[in-house]
C-alpha cells in the first residue's frame, strides 16, 4: 500500500511538471521578459560628460516616481577626483517626483571631474531599485573664478544700535553669496548678553546673507554681542577672517515700556484701534514715527504712530483707508513705498502707498485663501522674489520688480506638506 502512494505521487507531480513546461510558451516567456524589464528602477536622464558650469546645479531623472524619504545624502551624492565626497544637498522635484537634483555647498571647480552616485538605497513608490549602483562622471568647463576677499556689507542691527526690538532676527549681509554647507547644522553666528551667556538660535543662509533667529527671548534693556565665528565662506571657497575683519556687533534691547511685535513695530492693541486687526507691518519707520499696515476684515488702513516721549506710549495717527472684497489675510512691505496683500478670497496684490490713497500696481485674482507672504532678497539688496502661500491655495512664487510689479514665476498646488509660519 506504501509503495502504491508513493508511485502515485510521482504520478501526479511529473503531470504538473509536464503541464507547466508545455503550457503557453509565447505567452509565459512575453511574461518572464516583461518581468525583467520592470522589477528594477532605471536613470532615464544624466546630466552632460562634458563642459557643465561651475555654477549650475545638475538633475537626473528616474523611470518611475520616488519614495521621497529614500533620497539623501547617502542614497544620493556627489565626489570629487579625489574620491571625497563633494558639499551637496539633494532634493526631489516637487512637481515631479521621478527628478532630483544636487544643489552644491559651493561652486564646482573648474576643470575638473566629478562622479554622481546613487546607490540601491534609492527606491520608487512601488519599492524598486537600481540593480545596481549607478556612476556618471562628468567634467566641468575652465570658467573663471573670484578671488576678492569676502566682507561683510551691512547688518541689522548695525553696531551700537540702542532700542531693538528684542523679538527681533539679526543679519549679515555679505558681498557675494554665501556657502550654505558652512551654516547648515553650524552655530556660525552666535549671540550672548552682557553676562557672556549663550543665547539659542538658528543659523540660516540666504544668498549672500546669514541670518540668527534667537529661540531663546531676549531680555528688555539688556546689552548683547552679535559674533561672527570662523569658517564661513563664499561659493567660490574663499573663506571669510574673522581676525582681519570686524566680526562683533554689540545692540541694546528697548524698554519693556515701549514694546513691539515680531514686525518691528509698536504694539497696537484692538482697543486702541477700535476695531480688530488681522495683520501689522511696518511700511516705513523714522526716529520719531512710523507709517504702519494694517489688514482688516475689509480691506487696508494706514496709520502714523507718532513716538513723543521715549519708552513712552506712542500716539496713534489715522491716515486713510483702502477697501478690499474680503479680508486680508497676510501682508508683506518693502522700500517704503510698497505693500502686498493676500486676501482670503479674492487673491493678492500690490500697491503703492501715496500720500492719501493706495494705488493699486497688481492683482492676481484667486478664491483661495492666502495665509502668508514672504519677499526675498538677490545679492545687493534688490527685491526680486514674493511667495505667497495657502492650504489650499499652494504656493504662488513671484517675480518682483522695484516699481511693485509682481509677475507670476511658477505655483505649486495645493500639497499638505505646505507649513504656514
């Protein structure tokens, strides 16, 4: 009877073996070469071999989208000729999640080779990767290089200023951009009262500037020393010394009398305006008054804060007033004369303030609400970037000329990894 199974069995199993390899031959081997095809991840785009700038960023792009939280540093970098690895940051497109690109601490050298390397730890959205780790060596062009020395050009707050708001960031602002690899994750700038203790903050670059933005609250009255430490330097490597140069600015914090808020600007309280208030800035600031923004769930009003007596409370001054469709949201302010307004209905503008009146220099109209807007700065100070953004709005980023122009660059939809500060 044993033996009987046993003959059985082998029956049964040389039949499904002859079934398996005499099915559908087309068809399975169509399936198998199909597999083989799709079950790794591929580069689909490489940046040029040859002459790439010294001063471009360089992209790849993928068969398929990423899992963004599997590109980094050690999935994804760039070395040098020496086999060190080259300062770089990688970041995946937004829009397209099958794209990355390296943003260098510095500019490349030139004439010189470099090999981009992505490893196997680099995966899709479906868990794919390269079969193997990938290697593009590419070489850049002989273009020319600055060697002038690095300073700085200005600060805020400049050195010896008395009365600064103590919910105040701090800045430094460079001749030429800056590397932001000497930053990140550094305490380059530090700050420290009279009594030589270390206040909390975050170092952050932005072209040529290097701002401190304390987390720990300064005190009222209270003197401090803002202190550039060595080791920052420009894109193109040369490093700024902080013993040839000045590199300590001292400030006094104003009187707990005479308060501001986060915008630089006194204090105003509801019932001092008589109704409420959404948003404050400042549009232009003296030594005896300042001219300032305030959103409403109307529109605009302007209003002189007048400073009488020092640490005293200021008077208040009402200008005039500019009537919008729905409230205003978010507002942002530059070169005294100019002010942009995100609404919550009806999209943003720009305006010029005049002597009685707002004029009005741009509208793009939108039903989402805008609940932030920002303005960046290009080396020397000029204006040329405004970002607005909403939850459901995305982010709208914008060109900005000196006259208050905006014109739409690019805009991001609606994406919940979007951080309303």
């Amino acid at each position: 009877m044993e033996m009987h199974r046993s003959v059985y069995f082998f029956i049964i199993l040389f039949s499904a073996l002859f079934f398996v390899s005499c099915g559908d031959g087309g068809s399975n081997a169509q399936t198998t070469n199909l597999s083989a095809k799709t079950q790794y991840l591929s580069i689909s785009k490489a940046p040029a071999s040859s002459s790439v700038s010294i001063f471009q960023n360089v992209s790849l792009e993928f068969s398929a989208e990423l899992n963004v939280s599997s590109v980094d540093s050690n999935t994804a970098y760039i070395m040098d000729s020496l086999g060190s690895v080259f300062g770089s940051e990688v970041e995946v497109d937004e829009l397209d999640n099958s794209k990355i690109t390296f943003i260098p601490h510095k500019y490349f050298s030139p004439d010189s080779s470099y090999t981009i390397v992505i490893t196997t730890g680099i995966k899709d959205k479906l868990g794919r990767s390269l079969s193997e780790n990938f290697y593009h060596l590419f070489s850049t062009q002989a273009e020319e290089v600055e060697i002038a020395t690095l300073f700085v050009k200005s600060t805020k707050p400049s050195n010896n200023k008395i009365d600064i708001d103590p919910s105040s960031d701090f800045y430094l602002e460079f001749n030429r951009f800056v590397s932001q690899g000497n930053v990140a994750g550094n305490s380059v700038l530090e700050l420290r009262n009279a009594n030589g203790e270390l206040v909390d903050g975050i170092s952050k670059v932005f072209n040529s500037t290097i701002s401190f933005i304390p987390t720990d609250e300064l005190n009222t009255t209270q003197e401090y020393t803002l202190t550039l430490i060595d080791g920052v330097s420009d894109m193109f490597g040369n490093i700024y010394d902080a013993d040839s140069n000045i590199s300590s600015w001292n400030f006094t914090t104003t009187d707990a009398g005479f308060s501001y808020n986060k915008s630089g600007i006194s204090r105003i309280s509801e019932d001092d305006l008589g109704k409420s208030s959404y948003m404050i800035r400042t549009l232009k600031q003296t030594s005896t008054n300042s001219i300032v923004v305030i959103g409403t769930i109307r529109g605009i009003d302007l209003y002189k804060i007048n400073y009488l007596i020092p640490f005293s409370k200021p008077s208040i001054e009402f200008l005039y007033s500019y009537e919008l469709p729905s409230k205003v949201n978010a507002l942002a302010t530059f070169d005294d004369v100019y002010i942009i307004a995100g609404t919550k209905e009806n999209g943003i503008y720009s305006f010029a303030a005049g002597e009685s009146n707002l004029i009005e220099v741009s509208h793009f109209p939108s039903s989402e609400s805008i609940y932030g807007i920002s303005i960046g700065k290009t080396q020397g100070g000029i204006i040329d970037r405004a970002y607005a953004v909403g939850p459901k709005y995305g982010m709208g980023i914008f060109a900005l000329y000196s006259n208050g122009v905006l014109e739409t660059l690019t805009h991001v939809d609606q994406n919940n990894s979007i951080m309303i500060d």
